[in-house]
C-alpha cells in the first residue's frame, strides 16, 4: 500500500521507519515476525525459560510443515516433524490417512481425528496431557487455526494449559479496536468454508442471494443447505484474541496470523515492550504489499 493512498499515511516507508522494522532498536533483538516461532522459542530457551518440548495443534491439515506463505504453513507441525510431543486436532476426513501415515508410529504424539465441540475442549485437553509423561499443562505452543471462532476455542484452551506462545488465524480486515467475535455453531463443527455461505461483508448480488434464501426459508419453512449458519465472518479480530487471552502480549501481526507470548515471558524475547495493536496490524496486514483486503 502506497504511503500516499494509506489512511492517514499509517503504511510510511521512511527511513527510520523501515531501519526499525528491519533492526528494532538499539540495545535490543531484531523485532519477531509472525511466523518466527522458532526464534521466539530459541530466545526464550537462552534467557533461561525451561521448554517442554510439546505443542498442541488445533487444525493440523495435512500435517506438513509447509513453506512460509503457503496455504498449510503451520509451526505446530514444523515442531512435531522437528521431534517435539505434540498432541494434533484434525476435524477434517480428507487428512485423516495422511496424518496416520505420518505420525501413526510416534508414541509421542496422539491424533484426535475427528470434531471436537467447544464444551469438550478443556475436558479432552485435561484428559490428554494427564494420558503421556511427554505432555505438559504449559506447552512450547498453542497453535489454533478452525475456520470457526477460534478465539473461543483458544480461551476454551487456556482455562487448563499455559502456553509459552500463541500462534492464532485472526481476521485481519478487522482492524484494531474493532472487536469481533464469530459466534459458536455447532452445525459449523463439520461444514467447511466451501460449503458455507459467503459472509454479510460480500458484494451486493451475495447479499441479495441471502436474502432471497432468507426469505424463501420464511415462506416455505424449508432451509438451504446450511440455512444462515456462517453468515457472519470466519474467526475472531486482533483485539477480540487479546481481550480473551488477557495473560498474553502480541508479538506480531501478519496478513492471516498472529503470534502472542505469555506476559510472564514477554521480557526475554529482547524486543521491548509488545507493539501497540493497530500499528502491528497497520505494518503487518494493512500495508503488505500482498493483502487483499483492501
């Protein structure tokens, strides 16, 4: 984004301004990006933080590491093909064989193949770490990707493990301090987002197809496939992640992810005080050369 077109010039590309995003500032670390998650967990480990060597995945796809940028990037992943513990959530039947196939033979990790409801997150989660002398109530990271308000199944999470980072898809045309938050729907749990309908931010003619469909459902009594469920945007916005994750500071703000550490641990990633919220989005999201939403 054009310094020029951005509002109120937030996408600058003074000199000062980029040499801090490249170097931060004197005395400090080089500021983390997004999907810096090894960095974070080396830095922390040199400032004396004890890893466990375990992580959670909360939509663990097919299971690979993926390149920066591509569609299944996912740092969970990348630490459990790495030899860490990690206990991995996978709704979705499509991945299922491929996740067999990969990590049926750790004893260090446990597949949970299947969708789990927001009521049996902590439960499940209490259950699991209690199951294997490799799990721990305080893993490396919580990595949460749903498609389906994933900050209520991160808070859901934190009630019974404490994390040292949070890697989370938040909805970045959400800008900060709009707060947002998808409501839970059960029928969601197995519809993907092909499926759905498009959400209420879409063009006009998606807006008057849902209209004619609500209306017809009215007349007849007779639903559309998947009747209304998912209107409303996939996902939670910045400010609606930190509101639940009070016990977290963000790190860095990307075009589909963000990176949080427990506040506790903030200090020893030698890079200052955690960035203001709409400035990591604005620098992140906004101003990628790459995003689309705008």
């Amino acid at each position: 984004q054009p310094t020029i077109f951005s509002p109120g010039a937030v996408c600058t590309t003074s000199p000062a301004a980029m040499a801090a995003l490249a170097v931060g500032v004197p005395g400090q670390l080089p500021p983390l990006g997004v999907n810096d998650v090894p960095e974070a967990l080396r830095r922390l480990r040199s400032r004396g933080v004890e890893l466990s060597s375990f992580v959670i995945n909360f939509g663990t796809a097919d299971g690979e590491c993926g390149a920066a940028e591509d569609w299944n990037h996912d740092p969970a992943n990348c630490l459990a093909i790495g030899g860490a513990a990690a206990l991995l959530l996978e709704g979705d039947s499509k991945f299922h064989d491929a996740l067999r196939e990969r990590y049926g033979d750790r004893e260090d990790i446990r597949l949970l193949l299947g969708y789990l409801s927001l009521d049996d997150v902590a439960g499940v989660l209490l259950q699991q770490i209690g199951s294997s002398s490799r799990f721990s109530s305080s893993p490396d990271l919580l990595k949460v990707d749903l498609d389906h308000a994933d900050c209520l199944f991160t808070q859901a999470a934190l009630s019974v493990v404490h994390p040292k980072l949070l890697h989370v898809e938040y909805i970045s045309r959400v800008p900060p301090p709009l707060d947002y938050v998808q409501n839970y729907q059960s029928d969601l749990l197995s519809t993907s987002l092909l499926d759905r309908k498009g959400p209420l931010l879409a063009d006009d003619a998606d807006v008057r197809l849902w209209r004619r469909d609500e209306a017809s459902e009215r007349a007849t009594g007779v639903g559309t496939v998947g009747g209304s469920a998912g209107r409303e945007l996939t996902g939670c916005s910045l400010t609606a992640f930190l509101r639940m994750a009070p016990g977290y500071a963000l790190v860095a703000a990307g075009t589909e992810d963000l990176l949080l550490v427990r506040r506790d641990l903030q200090e020893r990633l030698g890079v200052g005080p955690a960035p203001e919220p709409f400035q990591a989005w604005a620098q992140g999201a906004l101003c990628h050369p790459l995003h689309g939403y705008h």
